[in-house]
C-alpha cells in the first residue's frame, strides 16, 4: 500500500507545482502588426478606406482589432482630433479591414491592436484619407464592349436611314398578333392586354406600351373591343396616351374611351385576382401579358388558358418564361419583347437598331467560342498563357 | 413641342444616367437614388389618379347596376373602408408623428387579418396552376416536349429522396437504363437498314454498358468505381444545360435593354409619348 499512496501523494502535492508555476510564468507579449497601411479603396465615390498589416508570427494571437481616430480635414480644418474608435475585430490569418463608411476629404488615424488571450500590442499609427474618383476602372471593359455594340446600334441606324434594306427574321408570336386580333373581332369579345405589374421606370413596361400602340391601333381598325387593366397610375396615364395615339392614327379617335386603360390596384395578388375576375366574367377572345412579371405570370395566364382565349405573352424575366410558354400559345422571350416595337412597326431606323444588337451577340459569340478553347486547351496542357487568357476574359473582361 | 420637350428631357436624363453607371464621383454617385425618389415622389402624386378612377369607374358600374355590380361594391366597401381607417388612424394613436402600423391600428388589423390571408390564398393558387401548366407543358407531343419531359422526370426524382435511394440501392441503374434505351434505338436503326446511325448509337451503347458492367466487376472486387447517381445527373442538368440555357436569355435581355435604351435616348423610338396634339 506504501507504493499507490506514495503515487497519490506526489500527484496531489508535487506534481501541480510546475503546472502552477507555468500558469503564474508571465505571458510573451506578441509583436504589433507590422507592415500596416491605410489605402483609399479605389473605383468608388470616396467612402472606404482599407486597413492592411502583416500577420503577427506569435503563435497566441487570437484576434486583431482595428482602431481609427479622426483628424482635421480639408472640409473642417478647424476640427479637434476624436479619440480611439473600435471599427471592429478579425480573426488571426485576417490581414485586413475596410472601413466603408469613411467621409470623403477626411483624414483618419488608424491603429490594429494584436490581443493575446492576456496580452496585446499596437501596431504604429498609420494615416488615410478616401478620395473620390472620376472612372470606374473596373468597368472598363464595359464601357469598351457596351460603346462598341453603341457605336454599331447608331451605324446600322444610319444605314437604315439612308435605304439599305435589312433582313429581320420572322417572330411567330408577332405574326400572331394580327390573326388574335381578328378572332377576337369575330367573336365579338374583347382583347386584354396586361403591360405587366412595374411602373414606368421599368424598360420591360416601356417595351409592353409600345407594343400596346401598335395593337390598339389593329383592335381600332377591327373596331374590336380593348381592356387595358394596369396596376401603376403612371402606366394608366401613358397607356391611355398611346392607346389614344393609336386610335387617332386608325382614323377612329370616336370610339376612344379612356377608360379602356383603367386602374386597379399596386397590390400584386390583388391585382392577379381583379384580373382574373374580369377574364372569368368577360372571357377575352385574346389575352396579351407584355412588360415584366413574377409569381402572377402563371395565375393570369393558365386562367387565360381554361377560358380558352390566344395568348401571347411577352417578358424578360427568365424565371416566368417557363410558365408563360406553357400557358400561352405565344411567348417572346427575353430581347424578342424589346425587338417586338422596331419589328412590328417596320420603321428602318428601329430595325436598324436591332443589327446593332446582332453585333453584340456576334461580340458575346466570339468571346464564348475563345473562352470555350482557351479553358479546354488549359486544361489539357497546363498551359500558364491560356489559363490567362480565360481568366482575364473571366475576370476583367464580362466580370 | 408635346414630344419635343420630353424627347429632350429622357435624352439629357439619358446620357447623364450612362455616365453615371462608369463615373462614382459626386455628384454621379448620388444622381441614381436622386432620381429614384424623384420618380417615387411623382409615383404617389400619380396614385390620387389611379384611385380616382377605380372609384369613378365601380361607382360608375353600381349606379347603373351593371353586370357584376356586387363586385363592383364589393371593391368600394374595401377601398373607402381602408382609406377612412388610415387617413384617420382609427384605433391607434392620432397625430402625424405616429405610424399607422401603431399598437391597436385597425388600419393593421385590417392589414394582418383581410389583405395578407387574401394575398396567401391567391397566391397558393399557384401550386393548383402548376400542376394543370406542368400536366400540359410535360405531354409528349414532339420531339423538344419528350426531352423537357424526361429532364423534368429526372429532376423531380433527384430532388426526392427516391432518386438518392434508387441509384443507391440500385448503383449503375442509370447508365443501365440509358445503354440499353440507346441500345433500342440501335435496333431500330437495324431495322430500317441505316448503317451510318447504326454504327455511331450502337458504339456509344457499347461503351455504356461495357463501363457499367467493368464498374460492377470493380465493386464485386471490393475496389473503387464511380457510377452515376440521381443526384449527380439533376447537379449537372442544372448546372450546365440549364444555365447555359438561362444565359443565352439573359444575354440576349441584356443586349435587348441596350438597344431599347438607345432608341428611347435617341428618340428612334417615341410611341410610348403618345399623342402629338392635345
């Protein structure tokens, strides 16, 4: 028995001593951050600044905590400098910080503080200002392809002007529209059409109204019946405008009545149900959805299917195309809604415009083809040059 | 001058709002929120017209007792009960400063227990609409509809837990499946003596099966071989066919908008303007 309490004894008594003496030793203190620099960030309007440093090499380092003081700028000279601000704390391996809601034309003080779990210490104080700049760089390439495709919009706009004659391939859903128009005419029922549930700062509601003249204008001369339903005030006014236009362009401005174009509410399913009551009740001969949409794109038009109208829908939302295609007999997809105006009114100057727009995909087709062989070739031999080539149409180019 | 003026004005905003996508300087940086709120200001006004002539064309239909006319009173009893209980913030506190969203606003009550169960409702008729679009939508009338319907099938099995269990429970029912529908299509090229097809779907049924049976005589010996699951094939629908497919649209959008835009700047296109005479 002397051996185990012996053992004991000296578990109980001696051996904690050293553990303890450990626990008492004072900690290393780690060393400050180094390398630490306060940049403005750039490509943007003045109001960030980052923080870099050199992770500490002590190995204890738990976190960083980056401080920032204000000093007089160039708008308050006269200011007095604040005291130590904490912007916030990153995890050890984190070598920097943004501070993005800096004022512009401000200078600030900043210091990162390295803790221990009982120690820490500052890094040197570093100065930083934001400033403002005048292009994006980051954009670049934007600007390059997108002036690009303007520059040949304006050209083929040109060219149209001046007579040369331009091949604009057939849109079903367009050609359409003509014969929709007709049975609704025949049945003596009217035609709805939805420009969508956005308001006027909507391209796709603009693209919807357009379209909406050149139909009112062939509903005018069918002298078939037209209900413009609209969930914005500012869409009912211009629809009624345009749709006025159309009338008076058919020679029949009598059997104008605003209130074709009529309000009813900005509530989307309210306006899905207010809809879909009118459908129900009147049952159109031909339903036409044209502007954007979301979830009230299939609850308008699968009731537009069951009362057995043409449909012919029209967006640029990619997410209700599915449904609008298995509803509707139609669909133009996506650029089809912006081509609809410039293909069914015929004027060379509009269809100019989308030669311009095939320029773009020709742009877009090149770059897709490159990037598609440049990526496999990479792949196959590991070549440095290609894997660049992909990475910068990645990365900087269509970013 | 009707069109002149706004030409002018949707030109000049125009070419300011391009500059400002590439410029962050002040003022460019500011210029879009400006001119949002502008628009949201203009927006409100606007809606004393939309709410005038709602009233004016369902009070227009209940005098003269039209068809549906007990609809008609229907909307007005909900917009003129709602206009009364937000312009006088009934049941909560009164006063400017105080939100109509206040303890006690029947204006929220209203909001909490008719609108949004009303809104739910229309909105769950969407499960019904799908069902009835994907029943018409899946039918296999063509060529493009059998595809979209397979892919649909598979996509419906991968994100169910059948379809993990079935490739797991089954490993290389898929290459399986789709060998020996491959090697059907052989056949019939057989059949109707077209050699060059014949050649081409029965190597590529060949290889399909040989792999899979290789794949089996691999994990009978207790190695390591990688045979499609559900899940797996669903991933990659999604993440190539799908998406290169939903790109092709969003570039053809993109460039859409971009011309659109330029024909409005530029005044090509001005039938949204409407009438040139008042």
């Amino acid at each position: 028995m002397k051996l185990p309490c012996a053992l004991a004894l000296w578990f109980a008594v001696l051996a904690p001593v050293p553990l303890l003496e450990a626990q008492h030793a004072p900690a290393e203190a780690p060393s400050p951050p180094s390398g630490v620099q306060a940049l403005d960030v750039p490509n943007d309007s003045g109001h960030a600044i980052e923080i870099r440093w050199k992770d500490s090499p002590h190995p204890g380092v738990l976190s960083y905590e980056v401080f920032r003081s204000r000093l007089p700028g160039e708008t308050d000279p006269g200011a007095p400098e604040t005291p130590w601000m904490s912007l916030g704390t990153v995890g050890p391996g984190e070598e920097s910080w943004t501070f993005s809601s800096a004022e512009r034309g401000i200078r600030y003080s900043f210091k990162v503080v390295a803790t221990t779990a009982d120690s820490s210490a500052d890094s040197k104080i570093v100065t930083g200002e934001s400033r403002a700049q005048w292009f994006d760089r980051e954009k670049f390439w934007i600007l390059v392809i997108g002036g690009t495709i303007c520059l040949f919009v304006i050209l083929f706009i040109q060219l149209a002007t001046r007579g040369r004659k331009l091949f604009v391939r057939k849109i079903a859903g367009l050609e359409a529209v003509d014969e929709a128009v007709g049975r609704a005419t025949e049945m003596g029922r009217p035609v709805v059409f939805v420009p969508g549930i956005m308001d006027m700062d909507n391209v796709q509601t603009l693209a919807g109204l357009t379209l909406l003249g050149y139909v009112s204008r062939t509903i005018a001369e069918y002298d078939a019946r037209l209900d413009v339903p609209v969930s914005r005030s500012l869409v009912m006014t211009t629809g009624r405008e345009v749709v006025k236009q159309a009338y008076l362009e058919a020679g029949r401005p009598e059997s104008y009545n605003e209130d074709m174009v009529h309000y009813l509410t900005d509530e989307q399913f309210g306006y899905v149900a207010g809809v879909n009551g009118m459908l129900l009740r009147d049952e159109p001969a031909t339903c036409l959805y044209m502007g954007a949409f979301f979830a009230e794109s299939l609850l308008l038009a699968e009731t537009g299917n069951r009362i057995g109208a043409i449909q012919i829908a029209g967006t640029a939302m990619p997410s209700q195309l599915p449904f609008f295609v298995a509803a509707c007999d139609y669909t133009l997809m996506g650029e089809e809604l912006f081509a609809a105006s410039a293909y069914l009114s015929g004027d060379p100057k509009q269809l100019g415009s989308l030669k311009g727009q095939d320029v773009g995909k020709l742009i877009v087709m090149g770059a897709i083809l490159l990037g598609s062989v440049a990526a496999t070739l990479a792949l196959w031999t590991g070549s440095g040059s290609l894997q660049s080539v992909v990475d910068f149409l990645k990365l900087e180019m269509f970013v | 001058m009707r069109r002149q003026i706004p030409l002018l004005i949707t030109f000049v905003v125009g070419v300011i709002m391009l500059f400002e996508a590439f410029i962050p300087h002040p003022p460019f940086d500011q210029l879009n929120e400006s001119l949002s709120i502008t628009f949201d200001v203009l927006a409100a006004f606007a809606f004393v017209l939309g709410g005038g002539n709602l009233a004016k064309i369902h009070l227009a239909k209940i005098s003269r007792s039209q068809p549906g006319w007990g609809y008609s009173a229907v909307t007005m009893a909900g917009f003129f009960a709602m206009l009364a209980i937000g312009l006088f913030k009934v049941g909560g506190p009164s006063g400017v400063k105080h939100a109509l969203e206040a303890e006690g606003s029947w204006f929220q009550a209203a909001y909490d227990y008719c609108f949004l169960p009303l809104s739910a409702t229309t909105f769950s008729l969407l499960a019904f609409f799908v069902a009835s679009a994907s029943y018409r939508a899946f039918r296999a009338k063509n060529r493009e509809a059998t595809v979209l319907l397979i892919a649909a099938l598979i996509i419906l099995l991968g994100r169910t837990l059948v379809g993990a269990a079935l490739t797991e429970t089954l490993p290389g029912s898929l290459e399986l499946l789709f060998g020996a529908l491959l090697a059907y299509l052989a056949w019939e090229q057989f059949r109707s003596k077209r050699w060059i097809p014949l050649a081409l779907i029965g190597t590529v049924a060949a290889f399909v099966l040989a792999r899979t049976l290789y794949g089996y005589l691999i994990l009978a010996g207790g190695g390591d071989f990688y045979l499609l699951t559900v899940p797996d094939l669903v991933n990659w629908i999604m993440v190539v066919p799908q998406l290169a497919g939903q790109r092709a649209i969003m570039i053809g959008i993109c460039l859409g908008i971009i011309s659109m835009s330029l024909r409005l700047i530029l005044g090509v296109e001005r039938s949204y303007l409407g009438s040139d005479t008042d």
